[in-house]
C-alpha cells in the first residue's frame, strides 16, 4: 500500500515537472537534457539495484542444475530420462 502511494506521488511529481518544462525560458536542448535527466535517473537506479543483486545473489540453489567447470553432467541431467 505504501509503495502505491509513494508511485503515485512520483507520477503526480512527474507530470508537474513536465508541466513547468512548458513554461521555461530554456533552449529545447536543455528542456530535453531535463526530461531525460528525470527520466532517466529512476531508471538507472533501478538497473543499478539489479545489477547488485544478481552479483549478491546466493547462487547455491542453481548449482545442480549446472555443469560443472570439470565437464562432467550434474547429477539432475543424469537422472533425467533419455530419449
């Protein structure tokens, strides 16, 4: 609940940035540098968490599902039936 209110503040925020762009005595260039800017830094920070979080990620669990680094199938693939 706490995180739909927080998103719809953040659109409501949106919407009045890309407002107030309208009215701004500013070159188009900057009014663009501005909307990617907005834009752009959620989404960075999003990518960023998830880049953290797969190089954090406990990899323990996929282990049997794997190959191992000597060539040999792990014993999932062994036990599977064959075709």
């Amino acid at each position: 609940m706490v995180y739909a209110a927080l998103g719809i503040i953040w659109v409501v925020l949106l919407i009045t940035a890309f407002s107030s762009l309208r009215s701004l005595d500013i070159s188009v260039w900057a009014k663009w540098m501005w909307f990617l800017f907005i834009l752009g830094v959620p989404i960075m920070g999003l990518a960023i968490y998830a880049i953290r979080c797969l190089i954090c990620a406990d990899w323990s669990a996929l282990k049997p599902l794997m190959i191992s680094r000597s060539g040999s199938v792990s014993k999932v693939r062994e036990n599977a039936p064959r075709k």
